[in-house]
C-alpha cells in the first residue's frame, strides 16, 4: 500500500507487544493455539488455492519469510504464481517478461521503480528467484491516480474509463474491528464524516481491487497454487482474503511472519490469520 502506509503498518500496533525471540522455524497455529514446526506448516497449507503472507515493507526478515514460504512450496512441488501489491495489473507485460528472461535487470529498474518505492534490495531475492525458477508473478495492485482520487472525491467520483478494471460499487462495508482499524489509521487525516467515508472507501478499493485481479487470475490458471505477497494491513483476513471469499469459494490461508517485538501472539485470533511466523 503507499499512500495508506500507515493504515497498513496499524496491524503492527493492533498487535504490539514485546516478547521472547524465536527463530522463524517455529510457527503459532492460531486455531488451537499450538506452536508447530514450519515444514508441518508448509504441509498444512500447500492444498489451499491462496496463501497469503504479511509483510510489514521495509522488513528484511519479513522479506526472507516470504521467499522461504515460496520456496518451501515449490519445492514441495506444488505449481505457484506470486501475487504481488508491489505490482500494477497494467504492468503485467513487464512483469512476465522479466520471469521469462526476456528483460534484463537495467531494463526492469525502472518499471520496479514506476510500481514500487520500497529499495530494490528488500525485494531482489524474491523477484530472482521467481526468475530462476519460471514462477510467474501477477500485479494486483490500481494506478495510484485511482486510489488519490477515491481517497479524496471518493469512489463515485471515477470516470467510467477508471473503473473498467475495478469491482462494481465499492463501498466502506467492513466490520467493527476493521473499521476500528481503519479509524486508527485516520487519526492524523482532516476529521469530517465524509472525508472519513472517502479514506475508507481508498482503503476498500485496494483490497477489493486486488482480490478482484487475483480471482480472475485463477479462473484462468486453475493448476496454481497463488502465494500473495501484501502488506500486513491487507494481508490478514479482513483485507483481501475477505473479499476474495465474496468473490469466490477459493480457500485460502493466511501466514504473518511479524517479528517478537511487533506481535504478541495471545492477541492474534482466528479471525486476523491462521498462523503468525515466531521470528
């Protein structure tokens, strides 16, 4: 996410307290509460059409967490596509062609750039070994000039032109505690209602916006297994996995690799993730 950063690092605070450090090898299963090793993990999940891993962005632990999820689940042979924030859908030519090594590294900086503004390096192992590997990677992410203009004017101030690659009537439909979170991410912003109501409704583009890709992507790829890669504050099961769940029967899970000093894993519930990293 980029101009809502803060919403998304809020899950960080949502879930803040300090405690012991583990290596990442073991893994809290949230449903029944059991620490469990990270191969039973990748086990447990590599039957799920979507997995979902949280990142805070500029977290290079978060970064090897997800790029051990992809290659633990690759080389279980399980047939995988990245699903990535990080990556418009209108730059998905670029995307493909840097997988098949049809764009030398020169060439892909600036399109990198143009999609992302989070350093290169925190990204490059995950994106090169998608290239070594032939993993191909999906933008799912909306032109910034879209959420700016839905953040301010709303979703119904879009041109017709602006919502051909959208979900229909987006609206801040969320429950209690999403909508507790986005009010948190708010507090900084002007205080009026209908500004508020804008925030929200940037903060649901986003979301809807990327299952939406990310559906039609599997609808047309049936044999993979889609590793989502997203901030925190879309990631967890009130962002995009909920909205893929009103959009399809896919079955997903959802992994948050945060670190000792972002998570106290007594306060994470079944309704937020279904394993949270002990790094």
């Amino acid at each position: 996410m980029r101009k809502l950063t803060a919403a998304t690092c809020m899950v960080v605070f949502f879930f803040a307290s300090a405690g012991p450090v583990f290596g990442y090898e073991r893994v809290l299963r949230v449903k029944d509460g059991t620490v469990i090793s990270f191969g039973q993990m990748i086990n447990e999940i590599k039957e799920s059409a979507i997995v979902f891993v949280g990142e805070i962005h500029d977290s290079e632990a978060h970064h090897k967490a997800e790029l051990d999820v992809i290659r633990a689940l690759n080389t279980s042979g399980v047939p995988l596509a990245i699903g990535l924030e990080m990556f418009r859908k209108d730059s998905q030519h670029e995307l493909d062609s840097w997988v098949n090594g049809r764009m030398t590294l020169d060439k892909f900086m600036p399109v990198y750039y143009d999609n992302w503004r989070m350093p290169w390096p925190l990204y490059r192992n995950i994106f090169t070994y998608a290239r070594d590997n032939r993993i191909p990677m999906v933008g799912l992410n909306i032109p910034d000039a879209i959420s700016e203009k839905v953040s301010h004017k709303g979703f119904s101030s879009l041109s017709t032109e602006q919502k051909k690659d959208l979900p229909p009537n987006v609206s801040c439909d969320v429950d209690a505690t999403y909508m507790s979170f986005i009010r948190r991410a708010y507090s900084g912003h002007a205080k009026d209602d209908q500004s508020f109501l804008h925030f929200c409704e940037a903060q649901m583009v986003w979301d809807k916006a990327m299952a939406w890709h990310l559906v039609e992507y599997l609808k047309k790829h049936h044999d993979k297994t889609a590793v989502v890669l997203a901030g925190a504050g879309h990631a967890w099961k009130r962002g995009i996995p909920e909205q893929v769940s009103k959009l399809s029967s896919y079955t997903y899970k959802v992994v948050l690799p945060l670190t000792a000093e972002d998570v106290d894993s007594n306060a994470v519930t079944f309704q937020d993730a279904d394993y949270v990293l002990l790094m």
